[in-house]
C-alpha cells in the first residue's frame, strides 16, 4: 500500500508539470461594419450583400466539404449564384482586409 501511495506522490509533479496554457488565436478579430447579405434562403440568382463602406468585396463561397465552389470580386452589392446548386454554403466576404463567414442557403 505505501508503494502505491509512493508512485502516485512521485507521480503528480509529471502531471501538474505537464500541462502548460496554450494561447490560440490572440488577435482581435476585425470584422466587416453594417454588413448585410440577402435574401437568405435564396430562391434566385442574385444575393446581396452591403457593408457601411460598400467597397470592393472579395467573395469566396465554400461547400459542406469545405471546397471552395466560387470566387468572385465585386464591386457592387450584388453576387450572382446561378452556377450553384440548391444546399448550404458558407459565404466569406473579405473587404480592407476585414472579414465576415456567415451561412448560405441556395433553394
């Protein structure tokens, strides 16, 4: 019985030693201010998608399995989705070096 209790007091400083904090993903995140995109579900070929500043958006749209199925550059507010197949997508719009992901549904 002593030896176990032995083992187990040398043992503790290897477990309470061995676990170190690890900080992931410190940088604030910048997101995209006034950002709107719809309609959503889309029923169309059109999705529209604003910011305050309207500039132009570098949007890249991601499947289920996480393959990107379209990029393209706007500078309007209007995202043309004809090529798209009806499912849920995840939309990421990147403008000034900011950036929004958010759900998309095609119908």
């Amino acid at each position: 019985m002593k030896k176990i209790y032995f083992i187990l007091i040398m043992a503790l400083p290897l477990f309470s030693f061995g676990q170190e904090l690890v900080s992931v993903n410190t940088e604030q995140v910048q997101e995209l201010q006034g950002f709107k995109m719809y309609p959503n579900p889309v029923y169309g070929d059109e999705v529209y998608v604003t910011t305050a500043t309207n500039g132009t958006k570098q949007i890249k749209i991601y499947d289920v399995f996480g393959e990107v199925v379209l990029t393209d550059r706007i500078s309007t507010n209007t995202l043309n989705v004809s090529r798209l197949v009806p499912g849920v997508y995840v939309l990421q719009v990147t403008e000034d070096k900011k950036t929004m992901t958010r759900k998309l549904v095609i119908k």
